[in-house]
C-alpha cells in the first residue's frame, strides 16, 4: 500500500463534506486547508463539495478492490469516500478543469 498515495482522513465527524467529483470525504476544513487529493484544480469548497451524501466506503486498496472498481475508483487515492453524493458542480465550473 505504500505506492498508492494516501488522502487525509477526517479527523472528526463533524462538518464532513464530499468532493463532487471523486466522492472524497473530508472535514470542511481539512477540503479549506489541502484542498482534493484526487481533484488537482479543486478551487472552492461550496462549488466543488457537497454536505449531503450517502453511504461511506473505505477504500484502503483501490486497485485491488471490487468496490473501487463497481465504484469506479480504482485510479483514485486510499480514503473515506461516499457511495453517492447529491449535488452537482456549479455551472461556472469547468468539469474539464478536473482532468487537465
């Protein structure tokens, strides 16, 4: 598991959020301070997170999970992450700004 690199996991579960994109959860001031590690042109925590998501999954070995790949990531970082999330990026984000 060392070649996979790690996402910072919530240090409390309180104002947890989830990454629109990826379905990364952190604290809302864990997403302030580092941002996504999945999400390289991640700007702004209310365009970019939701608070309202379902379900949480650990994937601890990405690549080797069935989870991360019915889930499709199996490319993402080792992390807490929500099974589904509700809530879209905003229209004056670039979803192609997530893949550059």
């Amino acid at each position: 598991m060392a070649d996979i690199p790690a996402a910072e996991l919530p240090d409390k579960m309180q104002h947890l959020r989830a990454c629109l994109q990826c379905k990364l959860i952190k604290t809302q001031d864990q997403f302030q301070d580092n941002g996504c590690e999945n999400c390289p042109n991640f700007q702004d925590l209310s365009t970019f997170t939701t608070p309202t998501f379902h379900g949480v999954v650990m994937m601890a070995k990405p690549t080797k999970s069935w989870v991360a790949r019915w889930q499709r990531q199996e490319r993402l970082v080792r992390g807490l992450y929500a099974l589904q999330v509700v809530g879209s990026v905003q229209e004056e984000a670039n979803f192609n700004e997530y893949n550059d």
